[in-house]
C-alpha cells in the first residue's frame, strides 16, 4: 500500500526479522558474559539490543514486549554501570526474560501471519523477579550524580505537549527524579513522506549517536471523518530522550532528515498538578490503530503462571519459536548486480533464437539449412552457457551461512549440561560455509537430535571421565565444511564412544537381528545399526534422550533431504556422526543408466568411478559378490535385485562382455553396483514422488527426461543398506 501508516503490515514484518537478529546477538553475548562477567563491551552490545527492542516494540504498540525489555534494560544498565554483579541468578533471570521476549515476538508473528496458537505468557511474576533483583543489586548512587528530585514535584507538560500520553508523561517524569536531564521531540510526518521508503524506525538509532532514548509513542491527531483525507498523516511521534549533548547538538542530527517537522521541548518538573492538570489517558485513539489491536493479546489472558512453570515453558516455546524459521533473506547487493547482468545476457540469448526463428520462417532463404543448423546450434550453445549462470546467481542468492542455525547450539548445550550436572564445551568450525536455505531449515531438527545424544550418551560425567584421566569438561565440536558439490556437518565428541559389542547384544535381544547374524557383522556395520527404528541403549529414562526414539529419526530426515548420516567411533575416545547434504535440492548432476528394463539416474556426489569388470573376475564371499579393485575387495550387487524388479525384462549380457559396474560411495562405505549400461551425464530437476510413492526403498525423488520420460532419482545410502540386509 502506498499510505505511509502503522496499517502497513511491513513495519512489523521488519520488527520480527530484525528482532530474531537481536536475539541470536544477545543470546551469544549472554554466553560470554558468563565467562567474562566483567566485559564491559559485551554488556554494552546487550543493552544496545534489548534497547532497540524496547524502542521499536513501543513504537509499534507492542506494550507487552515493551514493558518487559524495559525491565530487562533498566536489570543491564545497572550491570553495565557497576551498581550491580554478573551472578548465577543475574544470568538464569536474565536468560529467562530473552526466552519470554521470544515468545511474546513469535505471538506476534503469530497474530500477524494468522498461524499457530498464541502463547501470551504472564510476564507479571518476572517482571517482579527482574524488579527485587533490581532494587536488591542497588548500590549508593556514584559521586557527582545529579540528586534526586523530591516526590511532592510532578512533571511540567509545556503547550505543545499538551496530549502527551500518560505513559510517555509517566517515563519522563521517572527521569527526572531520578535526576536526569530530559528532552522530549515531537516530530511531525509531512503528506510527502507518504509513499517514499522512509521508515520512523530509522529515527530511533539515531538518539543513540545524541543520548539514550527513553521513550517514544505516538499522538493522534484530531480527525474529522466528514474532511478525511488519507493523503495526511494521522499522527507525530514522540521522542523522550536522556540527552548526552547540547540541543543544538541534537538538532544538527535530526533536522536533517526530510518531509518531517521537529520540536524540541526541554522538560522539568514543579508543583505536584491536580489531577485535571495531567494528561487524561485516551484509549480511543490508541484502539483506533488497527494492527496495535489486532496484535494485542486476547482480552481474557490465562490465569496467572507460576515462576517454575513459566521458566520450564519459556525455554521451549522460544526453542520452537526460532525453530520457524523466516521466509525473509537478506542478499547483498553484489550478488543481485551479479544476477541481473546474467539476466541481461539471456535476454541477449532469447533474441539471438528469436531472430534465427524469423529467419527460418522467411521465404526467401539466404542462407543454406546447414548454415541454419549451425547457427541455431551456437544459439543453443550460449543459451546453455547463460542458463547455467543464471543457475550459480539464483543458488548464489539461495546460499546462507550455517551460522545461522549453529547460533543457537551453545546455549541449548549450557542448558542441557546443567540440567545433566555435566561439564561440556561446544565448539563450532565452519561457521561461514553456505548452504541452501531450503536445506538449513531442515538440517536444524537431526543436529539438535545428534547434539542431544552427544550429550546424553556421549560425554561422560565429571568423575568418569577423571578417572579414565580425560578433562573433566567434555568437548563436542559443531563442524561444517565443503566438499566437492557436497557439504558435510560433523558431531563430534570426546565421550565413552559407541562399543559394538554392545550394540550387537541389544539388537539380538530386541530380536532385530539372530545371534548369527550379529556375528557375521563388521564393527562398522554393527554402530550402524543405531540408526534402525526404536533402537536405544540407554539404561534410563532421562529428559534428554533415551524414550526409545532412535537414531532412525536423524535419518529419516537426512533422507528426505537427499542427504546421507554416517557415525564412526572408538572406545573411549568419542563418536563422530558425518552428515553430507547436496548443496542445493533443487539441480543434481547426475549419472543416467538402464537395469531391470528402466532408466535410473543416481546423484554424481555418490558416483565414484565406473568401469566394466570381466565376469571371472567375480568371486563369491559368502552370499555376498565381489571383486578386486586394484588390491582392495569391493562388495558388489545387482541394481534389479536391489529393488526385487523380478518380473522386469532384463537385458541378458553376453558371457563374453564385461559387467558395467558404478562404485558408489556414501558415508564412508563404498559397494559396487552392477547395471545394464550406462547413458550419459546429465543435469536434472529434482521433484518429490506422490506420497503413495514416498516409501519405495531406495528412491529419493524422480525427474523429467528431455523426451518427457519419467526417470526415478535413486538414493545412494538407502541402497548401500539394502545390500547390506540382502546379505544378512
């Protein structure tokens, strides 16, 4: 919409993205400031955030957010000036009210988008806690501080004030007598304001560069619907600020911003006023904005919460908050200068065919056919080229650092190691490397599943591991890193590690596998079977894991990402689990070959080599086949059989012709597989199967031929564990 007016549904969708952005800053810094209670910058960078919260949440009428970062600004600024010590309960309440703060944002969302279930948590209890942590952490006031103003005097409303609201009045007046200098600026919004990309937000850091902002809020103007004029905006704003400079200061800052009208009143206190003096409350105009209305929350709030069910509620609702992630991104400007001159070149492309078109569409041919062909075939050539350039900007743009979903590991690792009585330490590599942000927001679930494990199962307690002489603090490291057209995340730790031993008996006393065939298994193969449904080894139930829901979730979701999970591990020493993900789900390089009758194609990160193997060079290894591959023994089996096309027409392969075999390698196993032939290599468009399909084992997807034909996409991990179940 043109109108410039708090109806416009923008304001807010850029109040929940840069909020989400706060709060992954904030939650980092809280993190550090627990090893370093006294930095003086990392206290300054968390005020500095929960203050634009509080700024932006008031000036979009989101009182209940605003009174809770306030609280939490006035808890850090005592922190931040010494009148206060970075303490355990500081740190717990302080956590709690980011995790409450990210409820009452997501209720936002909520509201807006018109999804979900609105969480509306009672703030009164933590408020109350932030208030007697407050009053309790005040020291004497420093040396040279301006005194405090005696209660019997009351604020002074000059002219141009007079419809200040009563809040905005009531935080100037607190100001005061707390003996700070206080300086309110109506500014007023000119008609030619409207339409252009000016957002009043913008004003709000700018106090910062002049003082402190300690209030704003907004007046309505006088509206007379029968003269109503939608080209004028309703309203000023009002700013109430602890200036740090002159007002001659302050106003070279802000008159220079256009299509505004700006006053600036110097407030003071006197004479306690009458009652009819101060400015009367006036819920009708503030109702009369419709999005302050609609985001509020509903008019019968739940009973009051008691302070532990609110702390055990906070950290999951905001838990699942973050989780929804924001169809929002953020792209330089380089990479769209990038895209739209490769868009230029395609245009160029289209009108190099177009007129080749025309041409053959003439008449009078100048030129011989071959000639055409030629011509059309270059065409072809560059419009290949520019597409292909097109494909790298689009997936250029897509890309996002995995940073952006590691930010909230450390603190559910500090919560889980506390909750355990565990010492752990995350660290995270690789936080730079780009992803598909279609991928990112799938890969949160099985890294937050992995993690768990790592820290229920993995790391041992403080004086197990003193006694196998380890550090008493455990380390899991978050790593990611790319490799060829692939990105690999790797969960490591230094933990008890996985004993195969173990995992052979739980699995024969499951009855998923007989104690024969248990034996026959390969240390490897055996930590693997971690991943079948329902298998767990934990002894007891606890919150973290260990309810029978086994590593099989982790690969399920990998899987419908097109993605592989491997774990390898020692005895003592730790566990890793190697996720590897394309980069992209939308466009594989693939390799395309014929068995059973059908045309399969199977992702080139999985193709290690092909080759044609002579048939006496196959042996026999138990019910398993094989052969020598340069010096090493390679498993390898029929892709028909594989996928049990027993009635499918297979092409009979002369005795004296070679075998064509594609080694596959995924998750660190490799087998070979043998097929009919092999077609070519081939860029495809991945689609997801109909859901009636969606459980055809080892099948990821299918994609669409040059012809029209339908070919299946296969899945290379789910192959290499149908061999193995074959030859169990």
């Amino acid at each position: 919409m043109s109108d410039f007016s708090l109806d416009d549904p923008s304001f807010y969708e850029d109040f929940l993205v840069e909020a989400g952005e706060h709060f992954e800053q904030i939650e980092q810094n809280f993190l550090t400031l627990e090893g370093a209670p006294g930095d003086l910058e990392i206290l300054n960078s968390i005020f500095r955030s929960v203050h634009t919260i509080k700024g932006a949440s008031g000036f979009l009428g989101l009182a209940k957010v605003q009174a809770l970062a306030h609280i939490g600004e006035n808890v850090l600024d005592d922190l931040r000036k010494g009148r206060m010590l970075v303490s355990p309960l500081v740190m717990e309440l302080l956590f709690e009210t980011e995790d409450v703060l990210k409820i009452l944002v997501q209720d936002v969302s909520v509201s807006l988008h018109k999804q979900g279930t609105m969480v509306d948590p009672d703030t009164t209890d933590l408020i109350a806690r932030l208030e007697a942590l407050k009053g309790g952490g005040r020291t004497a006031a420093p040396a040279g501080s301006a005194p405090a103003v005696p209660q019997g005097r009351s604020l002074v409303i000059p002219e141009g004030l007079a419809d200040l609201d009563p809040e905005s009045a009531d935080a100037a007046e607190a100001a005061l007598r707390r003996g700070e200098n206080v300086l309110a600026m109506r500014v007023a919004l000119h008609s030619e304001i409207l339409g252009t990309p000016f957002n009043p937000l913008s004003m709000l850091p700018m106090v910062e560069l002049v003082g402190h902002l300690i209030h704003s809020s907004f007046i309505l103007k006088e509206l007379d619907l029968d003269l109503f004029r939608a080209d004028v905006v309703p309203f000023d704003l009002v700013l109430i600020l602890r200036p740090a400079e002159s007002v001659e200061a302050v106003k070279g800052i802000f008159d220079g911003v256009k299509h505004v009208s700006i006053q600036y009143f110097p407030l003071s206190v006197g004479r306690s006023q009458p009652a009819a003096a101060r400015p009367a409350a006036a819920p009708a105009p503030v109702a009369a904005l419709a999005p302050v209305a609609a985001l509020a929350p509903p008019a019968e709030a739940p009973a009051h919460e008691s302070a532990p069910s609110l702390a055990a509620g906070a950290a999951k609702a905001a838990e699942k908050a973050q989780d929804k992630s924001s169809d929002t991104i953020r792209v330089s400007q380089a990479k769209l200068d990038t895209f739209m001159n490769t868009v230029a070149e395609l245009i160029i492309s289209k009108t190099m065919i177009s007129h080749i078109v025309e041409r053959l569409e003439s008449q009078a041919l100048a030129a011989t056919a071959d000639d055409l062909v030629k011509e059309l075939r270059k065409a072809s050539i560059y419009l290949d080229q520019v597409s292909k350039e097109i494909q790298a900007s689009v997936l250029g743009i897509r890309m996002v650092p995995v940073k952006t979903i590691f930010t909230k590991f450390p603190r559910m690792l500090r919560d889980l190691a506390k909750n355990s009585g565990k010492k752990i330490e995350l660290q995270m590599v690789g936080e730079e490397t780009e992803i598909d942000k279609s991928l990112i927001e799938e890969l949160s679930d099985p890294l937050i599943h992995l993690i768990r494990n790592s820290a229920d199962h993995g790391i041992e307690m403080p004086d197990v591991r003193a006694r196998a002489g380890k550090p008493e603090t455990g380390t899991v490291v978050l790593r990611a890193r790319h490799e060829g057209d692939s990105v690999l995340v790797e969960i490591e730790d230094d933990g008890k590690g996985i004993d195969a031993r173990v995992i052979r008996t739980k699995a024969v006393e499951k009855g998923m596998l007989s104690a024969e065939k248990s034996e026959q298994l390969t240390d490897e193969e055996a930590i693997n079977l971690i991943f079948l449904p329902g298998f767990s080894t934990a002894q007891t139930i606890t919150d973290i894991s260990g309810r029978g829901v086994g590593m099989d979730v982790v690969k399920s979701n990998v899987r419908k990402l097109n993605g592989s999970v491997a774990v390898s591990s020692a005895v003592g020493q730790g566990s890793i689990f190697t996720i590897k993900l394309p980069l992209t789900l939308a466009i594989i390089d693939a390799l395309l070959m014929r068995a059973g009758g059908q045309v399969f194609a199977l992702p080139g990160t999985a193709v290690e080599e092909t080759l044609l193997v002579p048939r006496e060079t196959l042996s026999h290894l138990t019910r398993r086949k094989a052969i020598n591959l340069r010096g090493e023994v390679l498993g390898i089996t029929r892709l028909r059989e594989l996928l049990h096309f027993k009635d499918a027409v297979d092409r009979q392969t002369p005795e004296d012709e070679d075998l064509p075999v594609v080694v596959v390698s995924t998750g660190g196993r490799r087998m070979g597989i043998i097929v009919d032939a092999f077609l070519r290599r081939q860029e495809m468009v991945i689609k997801p199967l109909a859901p009636y399909l969606a459980s055809l084992p080892g099948i990821s997807g299918a994609s669409i031929l040059g012809d029209g034909g339908v070919v299946l996409i296969l899945d290379p991990a789910e192959l290499l564990m149908l061999a193995i179940e074959e030859a169990l």
